[in-house]
C-alpha cells in the first residue's frame, strides 16, 4: 500500500511541475482565441485520423505474432491496441503497455509471456526507430540551415535526448538479445533468484519467461530484422504525417522532414507514466514549438491542447466502444494487467 501511494505521489508532482512549466508564461485569453480559430477541414480530417496509428501498428504486430500462430485477427490486434492505449491514457504508470498483450493472448489464446515478448520488441524499436529519425535530421543540418535555423540550445536539448533515447533503446535491445541468445543461462538465474518463494510461484514465473523468449524468435533472421525495422519506419512516419497535417489545421504548415524533432520530443513527453500524458507531453510539445519553429508561446499553446484533447477523447472513445461491445470494464483490464496466470 505504501509503494502505490508513493508511486501515486511520484506520478502528480511530476504532473504538477511539467504543467507548471506548460502553463508559465501564457497569456489565457489569447490561448483560447487561439484554440477555436481552425481550420475546420483540416480538424476533422485529423480527427478521422486518429486511429491510424493503431492500424499501422496493428499491422505491424502481425509479424512478430506469426512466428508463433498465423491468422491473428487483424481487429483483435487493432482492438488491443485501442484498448491498452486506453488504458494507458485514464490510468497511471503506462499500465496499457502490459493490458494491451495480455488482451490479445486471452482473444487469440495465445501464451501470454509470447505476447508480451513482442510487446517489448515493439516498444524497444519504437525508441529506436523515433532516434533514427532524430539522428537524420541532425546530421542533416548543413543541407538545410540556409532555409530552417534552430538555435543552438535547442539543437542541445535536441542531442541530449536523443542519446538518453538511444542508450535506453540500446540497453532494452542488449537485453532483449541476451533473453534470446542466452536463454539457458537467463533461466537459471531466474531460477536461483526464485529459490526462496513457494514452487508453484517459481514454476509459474519460469514458464511466463519461457514464452516471454519464444516472442523474440524473431530475432533469428537478419531479413526478419531489416523487414520489422521498415515495419517500425512506416509507423512512425505515418504519425509524423498526422501532425504535419495537424499543423494546417491552424494554417502554420512545416516542412515533413522539419517535424522529425518535434514529433521525437512530444514521444519523449508522452513515454512520461503520468495519466493521458497530462503535463510531459503538454510540457515537450510547447518546447517543441516554441524552440524550433520560433513560434509565439499562446499559439504554441493552444495547439497542444488541441492535438492532445483530440488524440486523447478520440482513442478513448475506440477504446470505450470495443470494450462496451465485448461487456468488457476498465476496472477487469486493470485487473488483467496484473494477472498473468494462463
């Protein structure tokens, strides 16, 4: 009970200081004049597009899943993606990335630990794939300064990130390929750390990690890891295309390739464990804006708000109507996420 309340705590003075530093030096009047001057065919295109994330990564999922069952329903994969995001948005602590696999193993009947091996995969070569595009764009800088300058502060902050991105990916990777290449070893140590608790839990725990390492399967093959990896390019891509479409929406349009930044710092504030990414993204995506595309702090605030409450209501609303469809609670999710009992 102490570490929940202390995780809680943890979880809103982040939100406070991040939407502290969001809300500091806005004028409200203004951000509100701001929020309601769009462009209305371009709001409700993005709106329409919200969901098209989940398709790409529904997509995506597919070929990791194949390796062990072909035929995954492509609307399982697409509701567990609804769903787990949903979750992730109204609940603390990213509790969505475990829901989202285990939702799935139980439609498809699939062993849960496999699922969630390919969860960690998708997670990891998100990271990477988010790093890649930022490593692009930097080293990219002398084709393009002429035409778009950047401070240097902000092409710091930009650096900074991106290898405390990189490094986290890589050591998710390193351990990832240690799961898959030393398996032997991993389950003995796993084993050794299980030897004080009742047998029934170190069997079951063994069993979960035995499936965990069958989801990384996919590793064995150069050719499976080159397609995975455009796999991951294509995703992210797409939702940089959704804010390069989101931009017109108050008539300010960017450069597709000039949003590679600002999208990998509303990904570093969204990866923040706070509920609906309230404070870290509201946070990133104004420093975005403001640092990068010079843009004055109202509008910049006022397109955060925007593109977070469409994003947020809208996936909610996917999520919602899955889960009324299927007699499904979000208290019976939350309770999934903790379940891993086959």
């Amino acid at each position: 009970m102490k570490k929940t309340w202390l995780r809680l705590g943890v979880i809103f003075f982040l939100i406070i200081v991040f939407l502290y530093f969001f809300f500091r030096r806005l004028d409200w009047k203004e951000v509100l004049g701001y929020v309601t001057d769009v462009n209305l065919k371009f709001f409700i295109l993005i709106i329409i597009l919200v969901p098209l994330h989940l398709i790409t990564r529904a997509i995506r999922w597919d070929y990791l899943l194949r390796h062990e069952k072909r035929g995954v329903s492509f609307f399982n994969r697409f509701a567990a993606n609804a769903v787990g995001f949903t979750v992730t948005l109204i609940f603390p602590g990213r509790l969505g990335e475990v829901v989202k696999p285990l939702y799935l193993a139980q439609k498809e009947n699939m062993r849960k630990g496999f699922v969630v091996g390919t969860a960690v995969v998708e997670r990891t070569f998100d990271i990477f794939t988010m790093c890649s595009l930022l490593g692009i764009f930097l080293i990219s800088k002398p084709l393009y300064s002429s035409i778009f300058q950047v401070n240097e502060e902000a092409y710091s902050s930009l650096r900074l990130w991106g290898i405390v991105g990189f490094a986290f990916a890589f050591l998710m990777l390193i351990i990832t390929l240690s799961l898959y290449f030393f398996r032997e070893k991993t389950l003995s140590v796993i084993a050794f750390f299980f030897k004080p608790f009742p047998q029934k839990v170190s069997q079951r725990a063994l069993e979960f990690v035995q499936e965990f390492i069958r989801g990384l399967k996919f590793f064995h093959s150069i050719g499976n890891l080159l397609i995975y990896i455009l796999l991951s390019f294509a995703v992210w891509l797409g939702i940089i295309a959704y804010y390069w479409i989101f931009f017109y929406v108050y008539d300010t349009p960017i450069f597709f390739f000039f949003l590679f930044p600002y999208v990998f710092l509303v990904m570093v504030g969204a990866s923040i464990p706070t509920p609906g990414m309230v404070g870290g993204f509201h946070y990133f995506s104004k420093l975005g804006l403001t640092s990068l595309y010079d843009m004055d702090v109202n509008l910049a605030g006022a397109m955060t708000i925007v593109v977070h409450a469409v994003q947020v209501l809208v996936t909610c609303l996917v999520g919602y109507v899955i889960l009324w469809k299927e007699g499904i609670s979000l208290l019976q999710l939350k309770k999934l996420g903790g379940n891993t009992e086959k």
